[in-house]
C-alpha cells in the first residue's frame, strides 16, 4: 500500500467542486452536441473533471503516484465489462450476418401484436434475465431483435428499449445467479436467498406498474402515432431477398442461453455465441458473406473468411437500397463499441480519483449525517447508490461502496442487513443504466443504438423501483429489525 504523508481530509466544499462541475460541463455538453455528445465531449469533461478532483487531491498531501494507481485500479475494474461489450458488438455482427438477428425480427413481426408489444418486450425480457441472470446478455441478444421488430411494427425505438431494460433488470435482480443479486447480499452481510425474497416486496409491485403503464402505453398510441407509420411489409421482406431465413438460425441463441443457464463467465459466452455466428453465415449465408468481403480478386473460400472476419471486427453493412431497413441491418462489429470503451475508461478514470482522495466518502457521510430516521436511513442509502453510479460509473462500485459506508450504521440501528442489501439493488443496481456514462448506461446505448437520455424516461421498472423502496421506508412496511443477538424481530417497529 502506497504511503501517504500529512494527507488531509477533503472537505466537504472541495468534495462537491468536481462533482458540481461534471454536471455543469455534463449539462453544456448535452446543450452544444446534443446526441453527438456522447462522442467525444462528455469524455472530455470526465477527463477534465478527473483532474481537477486531481489537482484537489496533490493540495491535500495525496502524492501522485497514488493517483495513478487508483486510476489504474479503477479502469481495471472494468475490464471484464469492457471485453464483454467488445464480444457483443462481435456478436451482433455476425449474428445478422448469418440471419439470427433476421429471424429473430422477421418472427417477432409475425407473432407480436402491436397493442401490446412493450408489455410483452418487458415480460419476455423478465423471464429470460430470471432464467439466466444477466441483463447484458438479453439485451444483447433478445433486446438487439425486439429493436428490430419495433421498427418493423412502426413503433417507439426508445419504449422499446426501456422496455427490454425494464424486462432484463428485473430478471437480472431477482435471479439468484445474477452477479449484482449476490455482491449486494456479500456487502451488506445478509443471505442471498433471504435477500431475493425481501427484494420482492419492492420489486413486485414495481414491474406489475411498470407493466401496466407500458399496456396503457400501447393501448392509447397507435405505431402511427409512435413511429410514423412505417409500411409493415416492407422490413420482412427486404430482409427475406436478402437473408435465407430458418428456425435452424436461433440455435447461436440457444447456446448462448444454455451457457448462460450453466454459470459460464459472459465474456466466453459472448464469444462462443459470435464465433458461432460467423460459422453459421459461411454455412448458411455464403453469398451474404462472400457479399460482404466486397473483394473480388479473392477466391470463394477466402471469400467466406474475409466476410465472417469483417462481421467479427467491423459488424454487417446492409445495402438493400431501403434506408429503414438498411440502418436497422448496419451494424455491430468490435468497432461499434469503441467509443462506448472510450467513455467508461475516463469515466472510471473520473470515478477512481473521486473514491482514492476521500472526496465520495465525504459527500456520502454528510448524507448519512442527515439521516435521522430508518426512513430516511434508507431513502439515503438508495440516493447514495444512484449518486455512487453518478461518480463512480459502475454499479458494482455503487453496491460495494455503499455497502461498505453504510453497514456499521445499519448495525448500530439494529436494521437487519436484508434492509441495507435490498436498497442496494433497488437504486444500485437499477439505477446503473440510466447513467450515460456509467458502465451500463454506456452498454444499453451502444448495444441497442439508443441514447441513454432518450430511453430512460421509458425505463419505467428502473424510475419505479427506487421511488417504491423509498416510499416503503418512510411508512416502515417489511423492513426488518434486529435483537441485540442477531435474532430476527418477527413484527418491525415502523420508521418514523
């Protein structure tokens, strides 16, 4: 561990400058690009906002080798979500390239109902995250076709996301073999299953409302109304001239849920799905592949390995002279997501200064100073992850953060750690990709070709759950109390 001499306490004037100014420079960004933003100026303004908390840090006695180290140690925290949001833009690529993206859309066309269909995105999503436990993965895979098909149907891109990552969430939170559904219970020091099952009584009630606004949704707006009244017809069968589409194309999905179901690591699991991808479009798709290698002095079987290659790196270009749905089709490759790595390296670059000068856990301990009741202990825990997700850009250091701040103080109150782990997946967890330039917001946007700003008024579960767990502190409905021993208090005092 680095030795620091005389390093002093940040105040909390000096904590709240980089933070005020990230949103400051956040806001004229956003005024000045506009959707362009998040290619290049908002990383320029983390960077920038990195070193001023920075230069805050060396006037406090922090040496600057320490810095360094902690941005490294911050970046490095992500590398696993950088390689996994490397392997997905891989996958997307080829995966419309041998026709499974294709099939996928062409089928949801033929089976979806209008009316409901983001009731049914966000139920479908939901079911496949509780069975694998992974909301980059279904939206990676389910979420990239249930884009395709709203465009197909005439409607809303950015319902449609908020939809999936409503869906994908609330599967991800409550499945036991979610990452983020066991670090929260290993921050707080509670159970995993005596967690999910606290967890319910929050997040119930959250997707049942999130459910039936998006069916109210449905029912009073028309795929005129939400999208222009795109001509139906013509997305199946553009991708029906182009594509030879089949059942047999869905088996790349099939084995990336199957390892996924088998506790396989994402990283390896994307990969497979796209290495599969490539296999399928030389089998299946020769002349699409061969197409897309686009040199004619190769011969076929080199042909068919430029193809797959460039659909790997550089994702699938569609020239099918219909611009609706040769911009649906145009997409994925590593490539795709460099920018996206660009932005959550200065991020958690940004973040990392902010935790290693004790600037975060200033602003969090006036948070907690102020927190005199269990309601408003909680209201606070949630508001800190959100912020942690703010400064920090990742929602594991959100939950680990947060957990870490708060757990001595919930002990003292006697409030059971189920309390604490809960809040930490009702605002840490689900609060992560309504951040542009935290690690998921980053991803959704990248992987669903939405911006996070557009698609996060329509994350209805993600808006919902934060605002249910906080009502419920305040009037002390099932949160669960300590014994000085340990034991459970079977009837909780309510909050005051």
């Amino acid at each position: 561990m680095s030795e620091v001499v005389n390093e002093r306490q940040p105040t909390l004037l000096q904590s709240l400058t980089p933070l005020v100014l990230l949103m400051g420079l956040l806001a004229l960004s956003v005024y000045l690009f506009a959707d362009n933003s998040s290619y290049g100026p908002n990383q320029i303004v983390l960077l920038l906002c990195a070193c001023v908390a920075g230069v805050i840090a060396l006037r406090n006695g922090l040496k600057w080798k320490d810095i360094e180290q902690a941005i490294v140690h911050g970046i490095s925290i992500s590398t696993n979500a950088l390689l996994i949001l490397l392997a997905v833009g891989s996958l997307i690529g080829t995966w419309i390239l041998c026709g499974t993206v294709p099939t996928m859309i062409d089928l949801g066309l033929k089976l979806m109902n209008p009316t409901w269909f983001y009731p049914a995105a966000a139920l479908v999503c939901a079911i496949v995250g509780l069975t694998i436990g992974s909301s980059w993965t279904v939206a990676g895979t389910l979420g990239v076709a249930l884009m395709g098909v709203a465009q197909g149907l005439g409607l809303s891109p950015a319902i449609t996301a908020g939809a999936v990552i409503s869906g994908a969430y609330f599967g991800d939170k409550m499945s036991p073999l979610s990452d983020t559904t066991n670090l929260a219970p290993a921050a707080a020091g509670s159970e995993l299953f005596h967690h999910v099952r606290h967890m319910a009584w929050t997040t119930g009630p959250s997707i049942v409302l999130a459910l039936i606004i998006f069916s109210v949704i449905g029912v009073s707006s028309s795929p005129a109304e939400s999208a222009g009244g795109a001509d139906l017809d013509a997305l199946p069968k553009a991708m029906a001239q182009q594509f030879n589409l089949g059942l047999h194309l869905l088996l790349p999905l099939v084995v990336v849920f199957a390892l996924a179901i088998m506790r396989v690591p994402a990283f390896p699991t994307i990969l497979i799905g796209a290495m599969l991808g490539a296999v399928f479009a030389v089998l299946f798709q020769p002349d699409v592949t061969v197409a897309r290698a686009g040199n004619e002095a190769l011969s076929r079987g080199q042909a068919l390995l430029a193809g797959a290659w460039l659909a790997l790196s550089d994702g699938y270009s569609s020239q099918t002279g219909n611009e609706a749905v040769d911009k649906l089709l145009s997409r994925g490759g590593m490539s795709s997501m460099l920018n996206t790595v660009w932005l959550i390296i200065c991020a958690m670059a940004f973040g990392a200064v902010m935790d290693r000068s004790g600037m975060l856990e200033r602003l969090v301990r006036g948070v907690l100073a102020a927190a005199k009741s269990t309601g408003s202990l909680i209201a606070a825990t949630l508001a800190t992850a959100f912020g942690c997700n703010v400064v920090a850009s990742d929602q594991y250091m959100a939950i680990v953060l947060t957990g870490r701040v708060y757990r001595p103080e919930y002990e003292r109150r006697g409030l059971h750690p189920v309390n604490l782990s809960r809040a930490l997946e009702d605002a840490g967890t689900l609060t992560s990709p309504l951040v542009p330039w935290n690690t998921c917001g980053a991803y959704m946007a990248a992987t669903l070709g939405i911006a996070t700003l557009e698609y996060a008024p329509y994350a209805l579960f993600n808006l919902l759950n934060p605002l249910v767990a906080a009502v419920m502190a305040y009037v002390g409905f099932k949160i669960l109390r300590l014994e000085p021993k340990g034991v459970l208090v079977k009837q909780p005092e309510p909050a005051r």
